[in-house]
C-alpha cells in the first residue's frame, strides 16, 4: 500500500495530511518523510510503506509552478545550441 500525503504550507511549516491515517507536522519540508513514517509508526502501521507526497503551498504560488514547469518541458524539447 502506498500513502498518499498532501503537504499544506502553512506559517509555522508544513501540515502533513496522510489519506485515511490523520495528521503531524515538520517546520522544514526535508523532515516531511521522516515525520510520516514515525506517524505510520505510532498508528502500528507500516513505517516503511511507499509514501506519495502532493504539495499545496498557495494559489498564487501554485499557479507559477505550473509555469515554470511548462517552460523547463518546452527548454528540454529545444534546447539552445
């Protein structure tokens, strides 16, 4: 079984909602795993599962990930010679 985690930014860090487990938190996205799995932990579930992190961190911000993502694909499709 693979989790499903949506990382929420917030202000104080990251809200990590585990699909059908609940939830924890970490003040930098690079304890995100770590937390999930010691949360899986604690439920007796297993901490060594696959874990799929989907990040929500603001409309706005969102918005120009999508963009620059479009235009590192275009970038990769015709690179500059």
């Amino acid at each position: 079984m693979t989790y499903e985690v949506v990382a929420k930014r917030w202000e104080h860090g990251w809200e990590l909602h585990i699909d059908g487990v609940g939830v924890t938190q970490c003040e930098a996205i690079k304890d995100a795993e770590a937390m999930v799995r010691d949360y899986l932990d604690l439920e007796g579930l297993n901490r060594d599962a696959p874990i799929r992190f989907h990040y929500q961190i603001d409309d706005e911000l969102d918005s120009e990930i999508v963009e620059i993502r479009q235009a590192v694909e275009q970038v990769a499709r015709h690179p500059i010679r």
